[in-house]
C-alpha cells in the first residue's frame, strides 16, 4: 500500500499518493503542533518536507531528531502551501532507523571546503557534494552513452604497465619487492625478482594500447584511472585522476577535432538538460555566469587557429604576458585564455605545433617544423583537451623516436602496429576531473573526486 | 555521394546504395576475372565481401594484397549470390592504405590461445577476440545502463589506498622511494618519506568507500580496476582486474539477492539480444551449449539456500569430494557445482554463512553464529557474486573487528559511517572477467582482457 520510492519520485507525484521514503534529515524543526523534516535520499538536489503532527504515538521522539538521522517516513503527498516546493508529506508514520546526535560534524551551518575534505566520508551528506557527484555519476554515464551511439568500442587499457618505467619521471613504482631490504645485483634493483619479472609501475595513459585496438575496432574509447607522480600542490593537479581517450582508425586531425566538438558540446548539453537543479545550485552559490557559460560553449562552432598564427596575435596583443611568446615555445596558460577569451571569444582548436613541444608519436606535417597536434582551449579555463593525428609512417616514426631519443625496444609492439595495416588515425584525452571542474565551476580538484590522492594525502 | 559507413551498416545496407568501407582485408582471393577480399573494421563479426574486377586501374595490386593490409572501398552495394551473405560490395575503387604481407603473424591459419597472448597487440584483430572484445564493451555499456535506469549513483572509488597496507598480504606497493635504497629508521622503511607520507598499495576492492556513499545516495555502484597480488597461475586469476560493486542503503540480504538476481539475468539477456553473432560464433567454435546455458539463467527463477541446509545436502551427495564437507568449513568449487548442477539444477544462492569464514564486514544473524552473506552459484563454474548485509550496529562492528585482530584506527572513517544516521545496507562484487568468461565460454582470464597482468607478465 505505501510503494517506497525515492525522494526524487515523490516529489514529482501527485497528491493523495500513498508512498515511503527513507533518507537522512537535513534539518528537524519541531513546534507543539507540528513538526518539519527535510528528507534527503541524495537522488536529487532537492529535499522532501515530511509534516509530522502530534498525533503520531512517537511525536516527542521525532521531535528529538539530530540532523543526519536515517529514517523511513510513510504517509501521503499532499500539496504545500510552502514557498519553493509544489508537494510535501504528511506523515502518517515516522520510523527512526539510525539516530544522529550534537557531535555529528555536519551541523546546519557553512564549513569550508578545506574542513569538509577532512571528512571526505561524510561530505557526500552536503548540498554542494551531493550535487558535484550527481553531475559526476551522471556525466560518466553521458560519455558511455556518446561513444556507444557513435559505435565506439569501449577499451580497458592496463592499468600497470612496464612502459616508461626505466627513467622514474612522474610515474608510481608498483612492486611486491620487500623495500626494507630489495633484491640488488651490483647495487642495483633487480626487478627479475619482482612480481612482473620486471620493473613496472602506475600508467600515465591509455593512448598507446588504445592505438593498437583503433587498428581492429576502428573507433574505441577509454575511460579509467590515470597516475602523476608529481610533487605539485596546486588546485588542478591530482596523483590519480580519470581520464576519457577516444581514438580513430582512418581518421586525420581535422575528423579529431570534429569528433572532441561534438563530444564536448554533447557533455555541455547534457549537463543543461539532465542536471539541471545541480547546475542552477552551482550558478547560485559556487560560480555565477556558470549555466551562461555554459549554455554559449554548447551552441557555438568551434573556431580553429594555427599555432603559427596564434603566435602572431600574442605578439601583437595590446598587453605584456609573463612568459615569452616566441614560435618553437610552449603556449601558456596566460597565452590560451588571452587566445579564447579576447581574441575568438569562444572555444577554438589550436592546431599545428613545432614538433620540438609535442610528444613522439604525434604526425609529421608536410612542412617538416610542426606536427598534427591540437588543443582544444575554452573561456576562463584554457587548454581541456589535447590531441592529435598519429604517426602512422614506420620509418618516420622511429627516426623521431630516435631524435627524442626513445628505446625502440620496449615499444616494439607499438612499432609493430605500423608494419602491418597501418592507417592515419587519430585521438585525444580530455581529463575527466577537468571537465567536472568546468562543468560545475568547483575550484579544486580535490572537491570534484570521492577520495583524492595528492602528495601526503591517501586517507579513507 | 560515396557515405562512409561501417562494415556493420554496410551488411545492413539495401542494394544499389553507394558508400565507403574503410577496414582491413581478412582475406584475398584473387582470379582471372575477379578479386574477392573480406573486408573487416571490427563493427560487427562479419566481413564484408568485396568484389573488384579487372577493369579496376590497379587490379593488380588488389590482387598481390596481403592479409592484413588496410584499405578503402567504395562502390555499390548489391545482392550477393554467395551463401551466408545477403549483400555484397561492387567495387568502383580499392584504395591501398597500408599494405601488408607474408611476414604479418596473423595468416589464415589456426593458432593457438598461447601464441596469440604473445602478440597481444595484434590478438584483436582476430575472429575470436574480435567476438571477445566487443561482447566485452557492450556488456561494460550495459552495467552502466542497467544501474543508470535504476537510479544508482557512479562512484570512482580509489585505486591507490592506504587501508590494509600494513600487512604485505595480496596487495602490490606502490611508491616513489628509491628501491635501491630506501630511507629506513631503525631498520624499516620510513613511509613517511613516501609520496603519501604512508605507506599506500592499490585497492582489492572499493567496498568500503562506497558504502560512505551508499549513506549519502541510497544506491551507488562502482565498476574500476582492482589488483591481486597473488602468485597463482590459474586461468582464473589475473593481478588486474574490473570489478562491479554495487551497494544499497535501507537494504537487507534479500533486497541484495534480488538485485543481484535481476542484474545477472537482465546481462544475460543482453548478450543474447545485442551480441548475437559473436555469441554464435562462441557457441559454435568455443563452447557447444553457450547459447542454451545462458538463455536458461535469463529465463530461470533463481533458488536460495540456507548454509546449513547446503552442508546438510553435500553430507548426504551420493558421490565422495575431495574436500572436506562441515558445517563450519568454506565450501569448495566441488561442493559449489554440485550444489547448483545436481541438487537445484540452476542458479542458486547459498545464504547465511559461518561467521568465522566470512569478513569482518558482514552482519551477524541472530542464532550469533552466522552472518548475512550470499554467493550466487551457477552452473558450469560455481561461485560467480559475492555479497552480504554489513554490519551497521557499531557495538556490533567494533567487537567483530576486535575478534578479527583488525585494527580499528585506520578504519575510524568507517566506523564513522554507523555513528550518525546508521542503516541496514547491502551490496555484492561480480568480477567483470568471471562473467565474460561466462557468457562467451573463454575458458582462460587471458583470453578476456586486452593486456592480461599475472605473474611475470606486463607486456604491452
């Protein structure tokens, strides 16, 4: 008689619904007449009014509700005459099922986000948590969804890998060697003895392995866990992240830049569309202008620009910039804001780079100075994602290796991919946390990801 | 005028209709007259037929193509006098992208699964893991969908923790100290030097985190990568593996067993709606009766059984075990099939287990002896999901981690989560491999991850 369903549910059912709901209170008013709870079942931003009367048997018991108890609540829905909800229930039955007291931290009043980090357990609990990770759960979904529709077979790379893990650079060493006392041959690790038989530590990237299944599935995608061991501390670096690499057979740098348009508008629209109560809470409180903002990137064309010409509009930009603009130098985050926001005024693709900048693997152009890399630079954040043609011409791509002085050996399957069935094709990484970042207008990554790990930091 | 399509639409596609296949030659057959090449992009099991005649300029170099070369087509599509094709492509231009030949490992010819792990880059473009990896994204698409419609929140829980790093036990290390010579004090390793300032491993399961969010959320799942460091090879243990783990606040062991029921029977209807052609090839090629095994999960009402009384059936089996049969004892593979293929004759849970073989996190049954636990049985493997209700009563889970000899101090998060707003919860953990092993007939875990990690391999 009473179906359970979800807070969500009954605030979209019609009056005179039987129904029960279980949740956590947000807030527990009590007068002698009457008693208010705001029921939270974290399914959407909204709380449900729960109106309990003195003629419930445990009316003094709901009356000494602490913030955050769980409780189960049956009645019906009824309209409200209150401002800003259009239904409430009027409780025929309050169940107390987990009771919360003075000492929970989550009292009603404002923490700071470095508090609420602190208490990462429980700040799923909050407005502006509850929100973040809704948008989060429901864009991971969104991007399933795209790539599925658009025939993109979905990868999962390895996670450990031998790659790169001769130098140490930014990557986390994986072993079941004892470290008190590590096998040594001449005074050196002797990963011969370690659980792979070799050295190998946490991946930077799927893009590699992702190649090798482009050039049998013709479109995939991945979207898993990637590592930096970087000692750095700021708002927008995290050890362990997620990241989405889609990657096309047959495909050149102009289908990648449609492909990273498309995506990213449809990711802009979805948000707009599916989460908009999360959204219009973070345009209120977080970062006003955030739905404006968003709204523009999701209707507008993306413009593109190459590197040589966007070198010549910061040469002559009416301001000085901090580092210099040179052609062969790296652009800066000065530099890409300068390009989005003053010059385009909107998203554009920053294509064509000195080879000297880009990675290894990214194609050679005609002009032997650039290669067929791009970036992806938008309003107020810069660069959000990078990509680029591979390099598909065997005997090109291991004269670059050997140039950026590269092993040849531990890639030789790499290298194997260009020797049989080789094609143009092409990809980019767009990192998931950035994303939600700009999606949400949240400033930290820490207050974007469930349990972030920076250095010193691995709680819970 | 010529659309480019895939393989899969081009099969699909009416005749007369002109368009473009980009993909690589499985074969090439070359006479006289006419050219046949079997065209695949790895959309879809299927190869396209291609028929290009002498009239084509460079007739020649199709016919000296080697298996595996890349190429593009463009014709018409018309209907094909060959059996098991209803259409063919008339070529109008072969256009060689990347060429192959007789040094490509994969000529047409049987090789063995053993062979095919070596080149693991290469693998996908098979018919076998062509079949295995696409079943494997489209059923990772459906986990999500299946949780998405059901109003379950996604959680990436982390893989790099702090939790169990005490004990070496199953998990591999991960760090940035110098393994050639770590910072020890008093002869151990000083962690607080590591990048996290304690020592950190990766994760063997994201239960404990996302219980935290089943308290704020009601239903979460999460699906990521998870790491043993087990030195056994079997065909059914890899280092790295996914796993799905979903948990639900205000939910009890038969809440659980009915989710899990409804999840395991609504992916193997996937498979059988949305994978059809690879399943056949699996139940033609791989293992005879896939089809009709999986069809009678999807179709069947699964059984539940006590503990006790499944002791009770195996002491009174007709046949001796290997094993020994005793309440109190865990139950082996052996009990397990025999379990589900003679007592019950389909897929059952087994319910309410002995405390003492179960963890710490499970709830304690009234008799005081037995916990809340399931494993979902079915026939031809055994055990295939593990779950329980957990222990939400604090006094009742500290005293069960004393009795374990677990420590309470790094888990005083957890604790946390049944201080304030405490509820009866439950949730289960399928290993993604097991279940592709399942519903494709792949008998070794190698054989259904792109880049397999066990013990002394992390190619690729």
């Amino acid at each position: 008689m009473y179906k359970r369903v979800r807070v969500k549910q009954a605030l979209a059912s019609g009056p005179e619904t039987a129904l029960e709901v279980r949740g956590w209170a947000r807030t527990v008013r009590c007068g002698k007449e009457v008693a208010f709870i705001a029921l939270n079942d974290g399914s959407c931003f909204g709380s449900l009014q729960v109106v309990a009367g003195p003629s419930l048997a445990n009316f003094d018991e709901i009356c000494r509700l602490g913030t955050g108890s769980a409780i189960a609540v049956r009645g019906r829905v009824v309209p409200s005459p209150a401002a800003g909800q259009a239904v409430e229930l009027a409780a025929e039955e309050v169940r107390v099922i987990g009771p919360s007291d003075d000492s929970y931290p989550l009292q009603k009043k404002r923490h700071t986000m470095e508090y609420l980090r602190t208490i990462a357990h429980l700040r799923p609990r909050t407005n502006t948590f509850g929100a973040v990770f809704r948008v989060r759960s429901s864009l991971a979904q969104a991007i399933h969804r795209f790539f599925s529709e658009h025939g993109f077979l979905y990868v999962h790379t390895p996670i450990i890998t031998g790659n790169d893990c001769e130098g140490a650079g930014e990557l986390f060493r994986v072993t079941t060697l004892p470290l008190d006392k590590p096998p040594l041959v001449g005074g050196r690790v002797d990963y011969s003895a370690d659980f792979f038989g070799q050295a190998t530590g946490l991946t930077v990237s799927g893009q590699l392995e992702g190649e090798l299944y482009a050039l049998a599935f013709s479109d995939i995608y991945t979207f898993g866990p990637t590592f930096r061991a970087e000692n750095s501390n700021t708002s927008r670096h995290a050890a362990e992240f997620w990241m989405i690499e889609p990657e096309m057979a047959f495909a050149d740098l102009q289908d990648d830049a449609r492909l990273a348009e498309e995506f990213f508008r449809y990711l802009c629209r979805h948000v707009l569309d599916e989460c908009h109560d999360d959204l219009a809470f973070f345009n209120d409180h977080i970062d006003k202008g955030l739905i404006e903002r968003v709204r523009q990137v999701a209707d507008s064309s993306f413009a593109m620009m190459e590197y040589t010409e966007a070198i010549e509009q910061l040469k002559k930009a009416p301001i000085s910039f901090s580092f210099p603009v040179e052609w062969g130098l790296d652009l800066q985050s000065e530099h890409e804001r300068y390009l989005t926001e003053q010059v385009v005024k909107g998203p554009v693709f920053i294509v064509n780079y000195p080879k000297e900048i880009k990675a290894f693997y990214m194609r050679r152009n005609n002009d032997n100075r650039t290669v067929a890399a791009m970036d992806l630079l938008v309003p107020k954040v810069g660069e959000i994602i990078g990509g680029s043609q591979r390099e598909e011409r065997l005997d090109l791509l291991e004269a670059r290796m050997a140039e950026a002085g590269i092993d040849p050996t531990g890639l030789w399957w790499y290298l194997d991919s260009r020797r049989w069935g080789s094609c143009p094709h092409a990809g980019f990484g767009l990192g998931f946390e950035r994303l939600l970042m700009y999606l949400t207008g949240m400033e930290n990554i820490r207050d974007v990801i469930p349990f972030p790990r920076t250095p010193r930091h691995a709680e819970f």
